[in-house]
C-alpha cells in the first residue's frame, strides 16, 4: 500500500482542483461562445427579414398610391357619368 504524506495528499488535491477548474472554465467558455455565435446568426436572420418586410411594405405603399390615383380617375369618371345621365352639367 502507498503511504502519502499529508503536504503530498495536499498536493494531489490542488492538482485535481487546478485540473477541474480548468475543465469547467474551457466548457463555459465554449459554450458562451457557442450561445454568441447562435445569437449572432439569429439576429443577422432578424435582419435580413426586417429588410425583407421593409421592402414589401415599400412595394405594397406604392401599389396602394397607384390604386388611389385610379379610383381619383374612376370617382372623375362617375361623376361625369352622373351629372351627364341626369343633366346637371347642361345648365
């Protein structure tokens, strides 16, 4: 049988403590710069989906003004139809 001295057992023991606190500083850290990195992608994903929106809403306002413009055009329309039916525009 090994017979240790107690500064040996002492020894022995700070290794093993310097060893795991390694060991748990390398996994936390790989792990934070894991969580970072997933992070990161999510938000370049949010981004380019902002700008995908921003683009749409941008197409769909113009579509909106085209579709105001005709309805101007259609509302013009009508009205001569009306006043021209009922003859409010011959005086």
């Amino acid at each position: 049988m090994l017979g240790m001295t107690e500064p040996q057992v002492w020894t022995l023991i700070g290794v093993f403590a310097a060893g795991m606190f390694g060991t748990i500083t390398l996994i936390s850290t790989m792990f934070l710069r894991m969580m970072q990195n997933g992070f990161d992608g999510v938000r370049k994903e949010f981004e380019g989906v902002r700008k995908e929106i921003g683009s749409e809403f941008a197409s769909v306002r113009t579509e909106i003004h085209a579709l105001h413009g005709r309805i101007d055009h259609l509302d013009r329309d009508v009205n001569a139809i009306y006043r021209h039916l009922f003859g409010i525009d011959r005086g």
